[in-house]
C-alpha cells in the first residue's frame, strides 16, 4: 500500500499542478456552467410561476435550485477527459513513454485525475454546498443540511466519479477512429448530460423513459449523488442505488480493460 | 472587394477539401450540434407537458423564439469559428505571425481560415423549428416584419462575430484569451428563452452590456407582435454596428500590442 502510494502520489501532484496552471481555463468553464445554471433558474422560475407556485412534479423551487447547482458542481467533479488525452497521446505518440514506465497505465490516469477532482472538491463542492445551505436557510428559515446526506454524496460521488472515468475510457477509444475531438467532446457532454439526468430531472421524465435511464450507467453518473444529497430516497433504496453504482463502476472496469487490451496489441505509433 | 471575394473563395474551397478527406468528423460535428439542440428542445417539451403557458408565451411562441436565436448564432459558427483558435493557442503559441506577414487584412485572413461546418447543427434546428413553430405561433406575417427580420438576422450574427472579435484580441495583451471568449459566449444561453423570465439586472446585461437579447428575443418579439421595429429592428442594427466598430477597434490595438511568443 505504501509503495504503491509512493509510486501514485506524484501522478496525484501532477494533476493538481495542472489544474492550477490553467486555473483560468478551468475559471472559464465554471463560469460558463454557472452562467446555464442561472438560464434554468430563471426558466424553471418562470414555469413555477405559470404553474401557480408550490411543487411541480414533486420539487419545489427551493428543491430546484440545490438540483440544478449541485448537478452541475458534479458534473465538474466527475469530469473526466481521460478518453480525448488518450486519444492525443496516440496520436503524438507520448503514450510510449507511459507504457514504458513500471506503472499500471490506468491508474497513472486515474492518480492524475484524482488530483484535480480533489482540488475541485476544495474550491468548487464546499463553496457551492456552503452557498446553497445558505440560500436553503434564508428561503425555509430552518436549517435543513443533514450530514448524513452529505455522507451518502460524497460516497455515490466517488463511486460516479469511477463510472464517469471507465466510460470517459471506453468513449476514447472513438478517437482512434475519428479526429473531431471537440465535436466528440460536445456529442459527449450533450448525450451523458440528457442521459444522466443533470439537464432535465428525471423525475419528469414520461415513466417508461425514467424507468430506463435509471437503470442506464449514467444516472449513476449524476443524478443519483444529487438525489442522495436531497434526501430524495427512502432507507432501502439508499442502498440500491449505491449496489447499482457499484455494479455499473464493476461492469465498465472490465470492459474498459477488455478494450484497452484489445487495443494496444494493434498499437502502431508513426513517427513520433 | 473583387480580390477579396477570389481569396475567400480560394480558402473556403481548401476547406471544403479538407471535410470531403475527413468526412466522418464533418459528420459527428454537425450530428453533435444536432443532439445538443435535441436536449434543449427535449426541454421544453417536458416543460410543456405540465404548464399552458410559459411567461404568456405559447409552446410554439418558446419553440419559435428558440429556433430564432439559433440562426444568427450557426450563422456566426459557420464563418468566423477561427477566432476561438486565436484565444485560446494561435497567439500563444505565436502562430499569429503568419497573419501578419502576409498581403491581405489580417482579421480577414482569420475569419476567412476555417469555415466550420458543424454550424449546420444549430442552422438546421433553427430553420426547422421556424417552419415547424410558424403556423401556430400567431405571426404577423406582412412583407415588412418579414423583410426586416431577414435583414436583422445578418446583423444579429455581427454581435456574436463582434463579441468574439473583442474577446479574441485581448489575448494580444494576455497570450491566451480562451476563458474570456468562453465566460462571454456562453451569455447567449439567455438568448433562447424570452427575456421578460429573467430579473431586472439580468434583462439590463443581455440587453445593453452582453446583447445577446437581441439575437434572438427582441426580433422573435417583432414577428410575433408586430410592433416596434424600431427598438427590435433598429436596435439590432445600431448594436451591431457599435460593437462592430469597438471590437475592429480592440483588434486594432491588440495587433500593435502583439509580441511573437518564441516556440
């Protein structure tokens, strides 16, 4: 355990290092979805006002807001472009250099990544949970944050952050076929944020679609730590949507490796 | 103007060229727009199954004022995409060199480098939710509101363009400028929904500091009421033009700021 953090923790300094060299990018994109969260409040506003105030569809606007900030705060956690760095190392060849050396190729990956998302946690989760207890408290007038929740984010967070790195993984393996990365990116981004419920509840969605996606690895991705967070699940189904999780971060591992082997046997590298 | 037409043509063809080499990705990147459009309309309808009216407005008013702001925006996609390039990597990396050296205006030369199909995504939806939206919204079709509209729309485009142009040239100062361009154009999301939803402050920034109202909302607003072409129309028009001659100005300034990065 030891050795091994000793041989990952660098890869971990790497990623933070990353994450602070192109802070203003990275200051770019979080604006950017601040800006949308903003568009939906309005919009989801507008539509509590035409539905004559109160619930719609079982949330309330106060439900609302904690949705939509907090599924965009995790989507920036679960951000993953392993998938499109992978495709650029191919392609430079640089990946030479990381098969080279004496470390698993995935985790390499994965301890660069964790150092960003835990940087993101620091800067990003803990201001927006601190920001929206505060709106939650000044719109009830009671203090509603239950830790226990909390908990049960962080936990289904770290567990969607694994689903949303094994499928960024297998998404790819498309750039070795295809060279519009940014087109790619946005079919990406659009698909999983529909899918995984982040964009549109999909508690609002018609039955037969809900029942699907629910059980689809991307809900897993996202709505499920939001609806975690929310308290939106009774005891027993706490713990059936985390066993989901866990069998869909167990399915997509090995099919990740079952790729991934398939394809660095046809690895050809010109020039370089 | 005849020598840059034939040099427009020239790039445009290379361009062309080079989506027929690759046409997979050209696929995925208009396919890709496409989807996202999907997501956004998808939206609406749920919204729809629930309430009558959206701020007054009818489901095929909302459609009609979302497919309207996606016009001049595919439209600014298609011609001038090149301009995020040199925000976000062709000054950093002092690629920009080659656009002074060379014999034609060097803002030209940026635009008229890449012409990015995958616009047809948003330019598609957008005509498609007009034809679809336009029988039931309650237009008031006349030679007018329709010929003013048409004229609007280049010029809605212009303040996009312009917003890029503005954004773009501060990486002279900055090296690279792609965060800013991002912050700025992602403020055309208020674009697709009428305006009145949004608070005062929000409605005095999308209307006079970011205008992006006026690329979708205001000229939708002309062809659904009828009245007061001269704000939507002629506001449209004027706003363009200003942001058009800041942001040449910027540009301008930003050049003689350049400095080559070594690479």
């Amino acid at each position: 355990m030891n050795k091994m953090m000793r041989r990952y923790v660098p890869f971990m300094k790497a990623g933070i290092q990353t994450l602070i060299t192109y802070r203003l990018n990275f200051l770019g994109f979080v604006i950017g979805g601040l800006i949308y969260c903003f568009v939906m409040f309005y919009l989801w506003r507008s539509v509590f006002e035409s539905n004559g105030g109160g619930m719609f569809l079982g949330f309330s606007m106060t439900d609302m807001v904690i949705f939509l900030f907090l599924s965009n705060t995790t989507g920036q956690l679960i951000f993953s472009s392993v998938g499109e760095q992978i495709g650029e190392e191919i392609r430079d060849g640089s990946i030479t250099m990381r098969l080279l050396k004496p470390v698993n190729t995935d985790l390499s990956y994965l301890f660069a990544e964790l150092g960003e998302v835990l940087m993101k946690v620091i800067v990003l989760l803990i201001p927006m949970v601190l920001g929206l207890e505060i709106y939650r408290f000044c719109v009830t007038g009671t203090l509603v944050f239950n830790p226990v929740n909390f908990l049960w984010y962080l936990l289904s967070a770290a567990l969607a952050y694994l689903i949303s790195f094994r499928v960024n993984l297998c998404f790819g393996f498309i750039a070795f076929y295809v060279k519009n990365l940014w087109g790619i990116g946005i079919l990406k981004n659009s698909v999983i944020g529909f899918l995984s419920g982040s964009l549109i509840p999909l508690a609002f969605m018609p039955e037969g679609l809900r029942v699907c996606l629910e059980y689809l690895p991307f809900a897993s991705m996202n709505y499920t730590p939001v609806m975690l967070y929310m308290g939106k699940y009774a005891a027993w189904e706490i713990l059936f949507r985390i066993g989901l999780q866990i069998v869909w971060a167990l399915l997509l591992f090995g099919l990740s490796k079952l790729i991934w082997f398939g394809a660095i046997k046809k690895l050809c590298i010109q020039g370089g | 103007m005849r020598r840059i037409w034939k040099i427009y043509r020239l790039l445009a063809a290379q361009n062309l060229k080079r989506l027929m080499e690759y046409r997979a990705d050209f696929l995925t990147g208009a396919v890709s727009f496409l989807i996202d459009q999907a997501v956004g309309i998808a939206f609406i309808f749920i919204i729809f199954t629930q309430i009558p009216q959206l701020a007054g407005f009818t489901f095929e008013q909302v459609l009609f004022i979302y497919g309207f702001s996606q016009i001049p925006k595919g439209l600014d996609h298609l011609l001038s995409d090149n301009l995020w390039c040199v925000g976000y990597f062709i000054v950093r990396k002092g690629d920009f060199d080659k656009y002074l050296i060379r014999p034609i205006n060097p803002l030209f030369h940026v635009i008229a480098e890449t012409f990015q199909i995958d616009a047809m995504g948003e330019l598609i939806v957008g005509i498609g939710l007009l034809i679809y939206a336009s029988p039931n919204a309650g237009l008031h079709i006349s030679v007018w509101t329709v010929l003013l509209s048409i004229i609007a729309v280049p010029f809605a485009a212009l303040i996009y363009t312009s917003l890029k142009i503005m954004t773009a040239a501060l990486a002279f100062w900055i090296k690279s400028s792609g965060f800013i361009i991002q912050m700025v154009y992602g403020m055309n999301e208020f674009a697709k929904y009428p305006t009145t939803i949004y608070s005062l402050p929000v409605r005095i920034l999308v209307t006079y500091i970011i205008p992006f109202a006026f690329t979708g909302y205001y000229l939708s607003l002309y062809l659904l009421t009828g009245s007061d072409p001269w704000f939507s129309i002629g506001g449209v028009i004027l706003v363009s033009c200003v942001l058009f001659a800041i942001s040449l100005f910027v540009w301008k300034k930003g050049i003689s700021a350049y400095e080559s990065a070594g690479a």
